[in-house]
C-alpha cells in the first residue's frame, strides 16, 4: 500500500491522501496505529550516533577485559583520536549535503536578477527532505468470507499491513 511520511520535529506521520494511518507518538489520542521511530530515521536518512559510536568504539578499542574503560580509550588513542575521528565521520555523513563552487556561483547570478524561486529550489536540493513516498509492508492474511471486505482482496486473500516486533507498521521507500 502506497503512503506519505511526513517528519515533523522528531515525531513521524503517515499519511494516505488527507488521512492520516499511523505516527511515532507514543500513546497518540487518535488510537492509530505506531510507526517504529528507527525505521522511519532509516528511512529519512538519520544517523543513530550512540550506535554509530559504539560500533567505531568496537572496531578501535583496545579490548582487554582486565583494563578499566578509561585504560582501554587511553591506550586505543584518547580522546584526541576520538574527536578527529567523529570530526571525519561527520564530514563523511555530511559530504552530500554541501554546495558546491558552481552552487554558489549560481546562486550570485539568481540573486542578481531577484530569481528568489529558482534560488530557493538550489537550496531546497541540499536540505533534508521533509516528506518521502514509502509503501506499507503487507501480509497475506486468512482466506475472505465476508463480501464487504473485498477492496483488500488479491486472488482470493485478504492483506493486510506487516507488524515488527514491537507491533509497528514496517515501510520501505517506494
């Protein structure tokens, strides 16, 4: 099934047309159904820092069980180590993001002639979007019985959206 999300702040909405299906909001008053906050940040591109760091601290790490944690970041480089590699780390992730010399150049001559909508979609190509097309995960469910049911219905089966774990619709990007 086809759907929008939407990122508002921190929170996620999905949307079919103007109704709105699921959201990340914990104990939401409108009873929809949740979206895992993990899979919609994969999906927007969001990187998980604590994992991302934990991962870079397993990959580097002296790892002597008998040495203290602080024994172990002292002898894998200290701090200094840490902060150039989080610094390049973080140029890495960002490297997409940036303008380039003709970007900038573009953007001069745009403003020179007041083009305001031609500059502002020159910016909008390097921001983070704020709405993405994914498609709902679906599951073949019980054979249909009921008539009424039958706008769900492929081949004789009835479908409906995937649940994880946690009982969270799974999406994709479309």
């Amino acid at each position: 099934m086809k759907a929008k999300l939407y990122k508002v702040l921190d929170q996620y909405h999905l949307y079919d047309g103007d109704k709105a299906i699921a959201t990340t909001i914990v104990g939401n008053p409108m009873l929809l159904p949740n979206l895992s906050k993990q899979n919609c940040d994969s999906l927007f591109g969001v990187v998980d820092v604590e994992k991302l760091a934990e991962d870079s601290y397993q990959k580097h790490s002296v790892h002597d069980n008998k040495l203290s944690l602080d024994e172990q970041i002292q002898r894998s480089g200290g701090f200094i180590v840490g902060f150039k590699a989080g610094f390049n780390k973080a140029m890495e992730l960002n490297k997409y993001k940036m303008f380039s010399e003709d970007d900038v150049n573009l953007a001069f001559v745009l403003g020179k002639n007041k083009d305001e909508t031609r500059i502002n979609k020159l910016i909008n190509s390097i921001l983070q979007p704020i709405e993405i097309d994914v498609e709902i995960e679906m599951e073949r469910s019980k054979f249909i019985v009921d008539k009424s049911q039958r706008d769900n219905v492929s081949n004789g089966f009835n479908y409906i959206p995937k649940l994880d774990e946690n009982k969270c619709l799974i999406l994709r990007k479309k």
